[in-house]
C-alpha cells in the first residue's frame, strides 16, 4: 500500500475524534459544575447544622444530616461518571495511536519488501551483464583465431609462400567484418576495450592482415594499409621491424 493510501485512510480514521474528544470534555466540565454545586449545597447545610445544633429538634438534625448525606453521594457519582469518561477519552485517543503505530510498522515492510525486490532485480540485471559480457568475450575470442593459407605461386618456381590472412568469412562476430578500411577510419568504430590490438597501429584486428613469418615477433599481424601492401606477397613476408633486424645480422 502507498504512503498516500496509508495517510488517507488514517485521516478518514480521525476525522470524528476532535468532536468526540470535544462531547466528553463538555460532560466532564459539565459534572464538575455539578460537583461544586453539591459542595456549596453540603457546606451551607453543614453551616445551618452546627449554627442551630442546639436549637433543632432530633428530626430536623436528621433530615439535615441525610441531605449531607444524599449530596456526598452525588458527588461520588458525579465523580465515578467523570472518572468513566476520562478513561474512555483516553482509550478513544490510544485507540488511534494504536492504528498510526500499525499502520506505520506494515509502511516499513512494504518499505523494505520493496528494497530487497529491487536490490535482487538489480543483482539480476548484473549478472545477466556479465554473462553478456563474457559471452561477447568468447566471441571476441574467436574472431581473434589465426589462419594460415598457403598460395601456390604461378610462376615456372612453383615456390610457395605462407600468408597469414584474416577472412572476413570466417568471423562469427558481424563486428570483425569491416572489409578494406584504412587505419584512420577504424578509430571512429565502437571497439571492445578487452579486445586485443595488433599491428604497427595497435589497432583492433580489421579487413586482411598478413602475419610475419618471423616466429618471434613481437606484433605477429599486420594490417595491410599499414605496411603498404595491396596484394599478397609472394615468398615469405617480414614485417618492417624484422626485416631489419635481418638485416643487421
């Protein structure tokens, strides 16, 4: 239930209480007056008695003592129906106080129940990002895989060449198909932070790529555009910084 049901219904709950409060405090105003007047009956008759004690017959102190009497026993009523209507005005007042305190401890639940609906919603979004996440991983993984392909040369040599390529074909990820695209272009392009960079660019792997056939480079694959090649080259290819490493031995 929202805070706003909870106020409503607990205002519609007290909208009588200030007349109620207000009828019981006018009969207990009410039963005092009455109480004083008693008094001030029963000390006049008081006064009247031991004034003419010695001058009333027996019945007439009689009849005087039981009006005392009587008004005593008034009072006493009043006073019984007053104290009646305080415990009533009370428990009225409790009643209600009773209700907020309910109705604020079933606030709280609905308060906390919500909370842990959301932190668990909130869990299970994250897990579910990071299964995303490491399912595009795998994916990454792959497109990353390196083939070797083997041209046979169409000159009388026959010689053969190894070059490494990237086939478009081959990705499973639509992200890795970029085709021919120049070095500069793929900066403008959404890439994984945790997918790996290569070439003389530290680029992310895109379009075909030639592997150098220096088992210890250091970088491996190499862009195209980025070497100068358009077409594969025939014979065993080194990349810039191998060949002249080569070169100085």
């Amino acid at each position: 239930m929202a805070a706003g049901m909870y106020l409503e219904h607990y205002l519609d709950s007290i909208e009588n209480l200030p007349f109620e409060l207000q009828r019981n405090f006018n009969l207990m105003r009410d039963l005092d007056q009455r109480t004083e007047d008693l008094k001030s009956q029963i000390d006049s008759l008081a006064k009247e008695y031991t004034s003419n004690a010695r001058t009333l017959s027996s019945e007439q102190k009689l009849s005087i003592l039981r009006q005392i009497q009587q008004s005593y026993s008034k009072c006493k009523e009043f006073g019984d129906d007053k104290v009646q209507l305080a415990m009533q005005t009370y428990e009225m007042v409790d009643k209600h106080i009773r209700r907020l305190d309910t109705d604020l401890a079933r606030f709280e639940a609905d308060l906390k129940e919500k909370q842990i609906e959301s932190t668990d919603y909130d869990s299970t979004s994250s897990k579910g990002k990071k299964g995303d996440t490491r399912q595009k991983e795998k994916k990454t993984a792959k497109t990353r895989s390196k083939v070797k392909s083997s041209d046979e040369d169409s000159s009388p040599k026959s010689a053969q060449k190894k070059v490494k390529l990237l086939q478009p074909g081959e990705f499973n990820s639509p992200s890795s198909n970029f085709g021919n695209v120049h070095p500069s272009d793929v900066l403008d392009m959404p890439v994984d932070p945790n997918e790996p960079t290569y070439c003389l660019c530290h680029q992310v792997s895109y379009g075909e790529m030639i592997g150098c056939d220096n088992t210890d480079c250091s970088i491996e694959w190499f862009h195209f555009a980025c070497v100068g090649l358009t077409t594969k080259p025939r014979g065993k290819w080194y990349c810039p910084r191998c060949s002249q490493d080569r070169k100085r031995k």
